[in-house]
C-alpha cells in the first residue's frame, strides 16, 4: 500500500463567487518529489497555503502524515518545512541570526546544526552581513537552509528558484535531489522553469483555474509525451505518399514548411531514410523528437495563454 | 510555548526599534536632570530636586512616552512580520494560533514594561545620586515609589494587549503605528467631544485604563476604590484584548 504523506480531499477555496481551488483531490507519496505545475493564479500557492497553516479551505480536508484532525494537522506542520511565495526572512539579521529564531521556535537542539545547514546550503561564510543586504539567490538559499531545520520529512516550496542565476536553478536542483536520496524527504515543488521540474520531480500534479487536472508519475508522463520521427524534405507530398505505400502506415502529420512527423518507426529509423533517399528525395533534417513537460502541460490546458 | 517566547524574546533583543526606543528613553532619563541640574534657568534661582521630586515629573512625562513607544514597538515588532514574511514562517512551523499570538503578546508587553520602567526608574537614580531620594509631603515616598511603578508595568501591559491588537488587525507597520498613535494620543480628547453626544462613553471613560492611569499616579488614592480599580482594570484589560487578539488571529489569512 502506498504511503502518502500528503491528500487532500474536495479541497476546495472560494473567494466571493472565484473558486481558487475546486474539489482538488491529491496525493503525494512519501518519498517522492511532487512538481505542482500551472499558471500564475491556477492554485498552487493557495494549496500551499492551506496546507501550511496560512489560509483555510472553504470546504473540503486535507490529511498531513495521515492525520486529519485539525489539532493533529496543527502538530503534523512539526515535521515540514516550507518557504511560501518568498523566502521569509528578518532583512536586519544575519544568515546565522535567522536561523536562530527559527531553532528556538522549532526547538532543534544544538546550534551546531545551523552551521552545517548553512553549509549544505552554501551561505556558511556570510559573517554579519544582514539577510537583507542578500542577492536574491542567497535569499532563496537561507530560505531553504530554515526550511531544513530540524530534519523535515515534507518540504513544501513554492517557486524556491525565482531569482536564482543558471547555476543557482541547477545547485539547487542538485541540493534537492540529494536531499531526497539520501534522507527519503518528500517534495511538494512548485516552479515556471518546468524543464528544471522534468529533471527534478518524480510525480506531477496539473492544476488550471483551480481544478487539478491530472496526476501522473515520471514513467507516465514520458509514455504519454508523444514521440516522433521530424523529417524536413524537398518534396513533402511525395515523402507522404512513399511512407503510405513503401512504410505501410499513415500515423503521420504533413506540418507547414516541408516538415512530416512520422510516429511509427522510431525504433528502425534507417529503414524510413533510405526508402526516402531511394525514392529519390533530398532530406534535410531527419531526427527524433518527442513532447517535453511544456508543450505536455501545454497540451493539457488547452494552449490557454497566461490569466 | 516555552520555544516560542524563547524565540520572540531573541526576536525582541535584536530588534532595531526596541533598541533605539530604550536607548532614546535612557539618553532622555539622563539628560534631564543632569540638564536641570547643571543649567540653571536665566535670571532665576537654580531649580532644587530630588530624586524621588524628579521621579514624581518622570512618571507624568512617561504616561505621554509610553503613548508613542507602543504604537512604534508593536508597528515594528508585530505588523512588520507580515510583509517580511516572516509571519507565514511562525503560523506554518507547528504551533497553534492561540499559542503564536500568547507568547508574541507576553514578549512584547514584556518589551513595553520595560520601555515603560526606564525613563522614570532611570530618572530617580541619576536625581537621587545628584540631590539625595528625598521625601514627599503628602506620602511615604518609598510606598509612592514602588506603587507606581507596580502600576506602570499594570497598565503598560493592559496599553500593550490594546496596541497588539491593532497590529495584529492593520498588518502594516505604517498603518499600525500611525492609528495607534493616533488611537493612544487622542483618546482622551476623542471621549472629551463624544460625550455630550453620548454620555455612556464617559461612564466607559472613567473606568478605562485611559483614565485610572492617571488616577493611579496620583500621590493619594482617594478610596479604596480607586486602589482595588487600578489593579482590577488594567488586569481584565490585558486579558480582554488578549483574548480578542487570540480570537482575530485564529482565522486570520496569512499573506
């Protein structure tokens, strides 16, 4: 049986006569990193800040650890760490002193601990210099670096690489997935960058205008992103009629500009090139491709722009 | 409980505002007497006091410090959480509402005592050491002494669970400030122009921290009554807004 640290169940947040979230049921499997995909005002941060202890559903219950009483889901918060739309930092204290607070307010023995997070993170030199004198890369890193105090088993983080530099997104990417295989930490991930989210996240869940569209795991996804042959040839009708007849399939599209995407044959892709070649065409671009998680999520939601 | 006073006691100690109001209070606490006592009015005798004449001036000065300080504290130390975000930090980290406003209430009463207590606690120590303690006519100017600073911290502490409160509800520090300042400095004169109109507010008035503050720095209590109001009031004050606080902050979104 599956464990799951994190679901919730007809979850919803009406403000007025919007609906934030809409009977979202979700699930997140203890140990996984779970990448919350969707546009800006599609739920994610409201469904973070439920589960948070910061904002409260209209109806609906969410089950933390597999507790499900508010005073128990109150308690559970105990063994997450979060950092909600911005890191949350005191900007007069130093990395050290805002760690502190954090300590004595989660009661983590030992100051010990605050230096070898700070290290993890990469912010153990930073002295006195005040959190608010921080790049906003620093920032984010002391953010997570609280988040970890006290050994979390849940880690919530909406948008943690907003800000960060190229090498910023890809230590953090490191940091997380390290931290997940070495200590089972479960992820709830939020980010715009999804082909970051594709090399980090083992589970997605799909959520728009407040509805979660769809769930589905890392060994889904890359079975439901469809892959294709892309040839670019001179003459486009006459490569289609040579598949049709010479390959014996018509699961092919024609696009604009010369271009055909052949779905069959991927596994045997020099049988298609040199029945083209001896039919005599000229192929100029001929290699596999398939969806990524952005033209996927973009599928998903129908191509709507942003709201 | 305990790790969260600890953390909003750490909080208090390094925060800007609490520092410059006690540093501003103490450099105010010495520099009057020693002012009054080394520059001598022109034309006039030089003024005599004591320490205990000094405190007397001190406390009557103070009501007005006290007013000020605790908008300015509770701006800074409480609304400003939330737009640094440091508010969603404490509410998602695994204690109860109830339990996050306690003990951010208890450690910045905590604070305003102790802004409450300086400038007059400062000032009969440096008017003592230049002139002597002294005495009063009308009391015992020890009894006198202790009184009042029993009832300072009483009612900076019923002011303070009055000043939270408002943090707490305007989530601003800008905001907060300017209607506790406000709220604190035109309180009297608000009741003075409301009364005529409705008279109750007077009633309300008379039994208020507002009011038995002043009552309760007098050199005499008039009855027994005044005595037994002044402890009663601020006490019930403090629990009442304190309850409020927990109340409003239960529900409350955190942005």
């Amino acid at each position: 049986m599956i464990d799951y640290v994190l679901r919730t169940s007809q979850l919803t947040k009406q403000y007025k006569d919007q609906y934030a979230l809409d009977k979202v049921d979700l699930a997140i499997p203890k140990g996984s990193i779970y990448g919350f995909i969707g546009q800006n005002g599609a739920g994610k941060s409201t469904l973070m800040r439920i589960v948070s202890g910061l904002s409260f559903p209209t109806s609906g219950s969410i089950e933390l650890f597999g507790k499900n009483a508010e005073k128990e889901i109150v308690q559970s918060r105990k063994r997450m760490g979060a950092i909600i739309e911005s890191p949350a930092l005191f900007p007069h204290m130093t990395a050290y002193e805002n760690m502190e607070v954090h300590r004595l307010q989660k009661g983590v023995p030992g100051k010990a601990n605050i230096g070898k997070i700070l290290e993890l993170v990469g912010l153990r030199e930073t002295g006195r210099k005040k959190a608010g004198n921080f790049s906003m890369g620093m920032k984010q890193r002391l953010g997570l670096a609280i988040a970890l105090l006290g050994d979390p088993e849940f880690l919530i983080l909406d948008e943690p690489t907003n800000g960060l530099d190229p090498m910023g997104v890809v230590e953090m990417r490191e940091l997380l997935k390290r931290i997940n295989r070495e200590t089972g930490l479960t992820i709830l991930i939020s980010s715009h960058i999804l082909s970051e989210l594709h090399q980090l996240a083992t589970h997605y869940g799909i959520i728009h205008r407040g509805k979660l569209l769809e769930q589905l795991t890392v060994k889904e996804l890359n079975e439901r992103c469809q892959h294709y042959l892309h040839i670019k040839v001179n003459d486009p009708d006459r490569a289609a009629a040579v598949i049709e007849r010479k390959l014996d399939t018509t699961e092919f599209e024609v696009m604009s500009g010369g271009v055909i995407r052949l779905f069959r044959y991927l596994e045997h892709p020099g049988k298609v090139s040199s029945e083209l070649a001896a039919a005599g065409l000229e192929i100029e671009q001929f290699m596999p491709m398939g969806e990524d998680l952005e033209s996927y999520f973009a599928g998903r939601i129908g191509g709507a722009g942003h709201e | 409980m305990n790790n969260l006073i600890l953390s909003e006691w750490y909080k208090l100690r390094k925060n800007r505002s609490f520092r410059s109001l006690c540093l501003l209070l103490i450099v105010a606490a010495v520099a009057y007497p020693l002012f009054q006592y080394y520059v001598p009015p022109r034309n006039g005798p030089k003024i005599t006091f004591t320490g205990i004449e000094l405190f007397v001036d001190a406390v009557g000065i103070n009501v007005y410090f006290l007013k000020i300080t605790l908008g300015v504290l509770a701006g800074f130390f409480i609304s400003s959480e939330y737009s640094s975000g440091a508010m969603k930090r404490t509410a998602s980290a695994g204690s109860s509402r109830m339990r996050i406003y306690g003990a951010k209430l208890a450690v910045y009463s905590f604070g305003a005592v102790i802004i409450a207590l300086l400038f007059p606690v400062i000032s009969v120590i440096v008017g003592s050491s230049l002139t002597g303690f002294g005495q009063l006519t009308d009391v015992n100017a020890t009894e006198y002494l202790f009184r009042t600073l029993g009832f300072t911290v009483l009612f900076a502490a019923a002011f303070a669970s009055i000043a939270a409160l408002l943090a707490i509800a305007m989530r601003d520090s800008g905001k907060s400030i300017g209607i506790s300042l406000v709220f604190f400095l035109f309180v009297d004169l608000i009741t003075k122009l409301a009364t005529p109109y409705f008279p109750i507010i007077k009633t309300i008035y008379d039994y208020s921290v507002f009011n038995l503050f002043m009552t309760s720095i007098q050199y005499r209590l008039d009855s027994n009554d005044d005595l037994l109001l002044s402890l009663t009031v601020p006490v019930l004050t403090f629990a009442a807004f304190a309850l409020l606080g927990m109340y409003a902050f239960r529900r409350k979104e955190i942005k």
